[in-house]
C-alpha cells in the first residue's frame, strides 16, 4: 500500500470522465488500497479515483466518526438509479480544493447501485451525509466538482485563486 498525491484544482484531470472498471483485479485491488491509505492520511470521508489521477469509477468512503470503528466501503461503478424530490443542503469540502467549504444542495436520498470487489451487484438507499457524499464522489468521475454547483461568482473567485497558487508552486 502506498499514499498517493491527491491532484488539486485547477488540474485539467479533475474534468475527466472516468472509465468504467471491466475487471476487479490485481491492480484495481492495490488502486483500492492505496485510495483508503491516501483518504485516511489526508484526512477525509470520501475519495475518487481520479483524485489520484486514476480516470477509473471507482470510489472509497468511509463515514464513520472518530470515535468509532472504522467502516471502510468501496464502490465499484456506481450509479444513481433514483433521486427524491426533496432537497438538503449541505456543507462540502474536496480534496482536490482543500480548505474551501461552501453549501451544496443535492437530493436528500438516492438510490445507488454498485459492484463490489467482489464483483457483486449492490443496490442501496442512501440519506443523510452518505446521500452527499456518494453523489459529490460520483459527480468526481464525471469530471464535475462541487464547486459546479454553487454560484458563478464564488466559482470564479474560488478557480482564480487556486490557479494562482498553482502558478506560484510552478514558479518555485
Ligand atoms: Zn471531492
């Protein structure tokens, strides 16, 4: 197992639209390790392959609070297959746009399908901080974050100042 670097905004990756995966095997296998080990370290509940610069659909979680055991989950392929009409609004943060935190509304329960690594098919209802959690991962492997989601104006400040910070780091 080994930590991963996490891509940050503006990277061009973070636009890309993942590949379904055709076959659970030895590499998606060490793929899914090393995305828990990247996810734990940074810290955070929630993690796309393609942050790893991986263009495949695959996703970890795990919302477990830290006085708790963990509750490692992985989805394969996932899906939405249904959205209630109802919507939440949330506070979200990325990874790929670390420290930034901004309300998102999303439906507050979908139904997700999935293929375990095991290869089994998974259906689910989900509600709640999973409800948000697995639609902001999946949004990831259609090359969309969750800044898309709020206004054009904070997009726009947000964008500006991370390309900025890029060009520094490039300069150094
Ligand atoms: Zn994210």
């Amino acid at each position: 197992m080994a930590i991963r670097d996490i891509i940050i905004l503006p990277d061009k990756r973070l636009r890309l639209v993942s590949e379904p995966v055709t076959a659970i095997d030895d590499a998606i296998r060490t793929l899914v390790a090393d995305m828990f080990e990247t996810m734990y370290d940074a810290p955070g509940i929630g993690l796309a392959a393609i942050q790893v610069a991986v263009p495949k659909r695959v996703v970890t979680m795990d919302l477990s609070r830290k006085d708790e055991e963990k509750q490692p989950r992985v989805f394969i392929n996932p899906e939405i297959v249904w959205t209630s009409e109802e919507a939440n609004l949330y506070e979200e943060g990325c990874l790929s746009i670390p420290e930034v935190h901004e309300d998102v509304e999303r439906p507050e329960r979908v139904r997700v399908r999935w293929t375990d690594l095991d290869g089994q098919t998974r259906e689910e209802t989900a509600d709640g901080l999973f409800a948000t959690c697995i639609q902001h991962e999946i949004d990831h492997l259609n090359g969309v974050l969750f800044i898309d989601h709020i206004s054009r104006l904070k997009r726009h400040f947000i964008t500006k100042k991370f390309t900025k910070m890029a060009a520094r780091r490039a300069a150094e």
